[in-house]
C-alpha cells in the first residue's frame, strides 16, 4: 500500500499506473481571458500560503507537500492546461533511492514533482540557495532538507551534490537534479552538466532521465519565478528506464541528453 492512501483521494492524483493524462475539461471564460492573475491569485491564497503557514508552524511534512503539489497542478488543469505524465512505471522499478536527473523549463516543476515522485519514493532536490532563503517559501524549501549550492563555483557545488547526497542516499531519499545552469525553454546539452552522473556513480545507486517542459508558467522579466501562464500549453513529464552507471558516465550522460532532446523535439514539434 502506498504511504498516502489513507489520507484520501486527492493526494493519489497522479497514482495512475505508469501514466496520466488530463481529463478533458471545458475552459472557464476568465480563464481564457486572464489566466495569470487567476492562477497567482488562486496559488497564493491557496496551495502555496497554505503551505507557508504550515512551514512556519514546523508542520511542512511529507504529507503536505505532496497535498500542495498536487493542488498547484489542479489549479492549472482548471484553467484549462492539459498534464501528460509517462513512464511512471520507472520510479516504482527500483527498491532503493536514486538520481533523477532533468532539465529544468520554470518553476512548475519544482512544485509538481513532489506530488509525482514523493507518494512512491522519499525525495528532495538540489536547489539554488535563493530558493532557501525566499520570503514565505524559504521555510517551506529548507524543510524539505534539500542539498544547497551557490550556483558561483562548480568545484565547490560539486563537492556539496556529492557529500550531501551520499548522505541522503544513505538514508533512501532520492535526489532530483537540474544540471542546467539556469532555467529554459531551450535545451542545450553543452550547458547541462554531468553532476547528476557523478552522484549517481558515486552512490551506486540507479539514475532516471527525466525529460519534461513546462513553459505552459513562463519566466517574468523581473522575478523569474512570476511569469506569464499559457494554458493552451500542455505539460509533460516522462521518465526514462533506470540506468546502472559504468566506468567514467560519459555513455550514460549522453544517454540523458538525447532522451530529454528526443522527448523536447516530439513535445515541440
């Protein structure tokens, strides 16, 4: 039985087998007239402020994040944007942690895959520090006890991603890595490092592709993280197999980069 099943339907929203997809709705008239301030309006006096009232009181477990997250996408699917979830099947694979690793397109991932990945296995992320020390958010990210780095020095983001997620690992909490330097819509392999590899070859433990776009919550000008909603967007995430890392990783991370460019060339095409 899966640890959130007691705790009623709503958290099992993506607890569909090895895939989702969005059930066909019908888009309200201000959605399709004024997605953005419908959805920022319905974030903060919804799923996100209730979280960070939680956060606040020391009670952001497990179980909401998950309840969150999924709200975050239920939001979004009122509106009118279509989610495609595939290759569940490949979290549930392994019996231990492992790596993920994805691209990263905005800030609706980092909402929505806790409620994907959490309800099958214990998960944090390697986040920016920014992302800890946020108005509001800031307790909600540290108290997911995610692995921190200043996005200033590689060699020293390095040893962090290593030594923090040797311990987490240890503890059968899998990790979920964005190797590109910063957010986008376009996806360059010449920018997206092996990090990921090399915790997961460390660890030995298994690593998953991760391919997903997400522009469907766009980038803003001035604060990234607040950017225009498309709703006539679709999402999509899929899940590779899991991969066992041999000698160096240069094989597996190539392997990475083209299903996450097949992927984003499909979505996109």
């Amino acid at each position: 039985m899966h640890p959130y099943v007691e705790h009623g339907p709503f958290e099992q929203k993506f607890l569909t087998g090895n895939s989702y997809d969005t059930p066909d709705t019908r888009q309200g008239l201000w959605a399709g007239l004024v997605p953005s301030p419908l959805f920022y309006a319905r974030l903060l006096t919804g799923p996100l402020g209730w979280l960070c009232r939680r956060a606040a009181r020391g009670q952001c477990d497990d179980v909401a994040w998950v309840y969150a997250s999924v709200w975050v996408a239920d939001i979004l699917e009122n509106l009118g944007c279509h989610i495609h979830i595939a290759g569940m099947d490949a979290i549930n694979a392994m019996e231990g942690p492992c790596v993920f690793v994805a691209n990263h397109m905005s800030t609706l991932e980092t909402f929505m895959l806790p409620g994907i990945i959490r309800p099958r296995k214990a998960v944090t992320f390697v986040v920016k520090k920014s992302l800890t020390t946020m108005p509001f958010f800031g307790p909600v990210m540290r108290s997911r006890d995610p692995i921190v780095v200043g996005r200033i020095n590689p060699r020293e983001d390095l040893t962090t991603v290593l030594q923090g997620g040797l311990e987490r690992l240890r503890k059968n909490i899998s990790i979920v890595v964005f190797p590109q330097h910063t957010r986008s819509r376009r996806f360059d392999p010449k920018q997206f490092n092996s990090i990921g590899v090399k915790l997961a070859r460390k660890a030995n433990v298994p690593l998953v592709p991760l391919a997903l776009k997400t522009d469907a919550w766009g980038q803003g000008k001035t604060f990234k993280e607040v950017g225009p909603i498309r709703p006539d967007l679709p999402v999509h995430y899929r899940f590779g197999q899991p991969l066992r890392v041999q000698g160096t990783g240069k094989e597996e991370h190539k392997f990475v980069c083209d299903f996450i460019t097949a992927c984003l060339n499909r979505w996109q095409g």
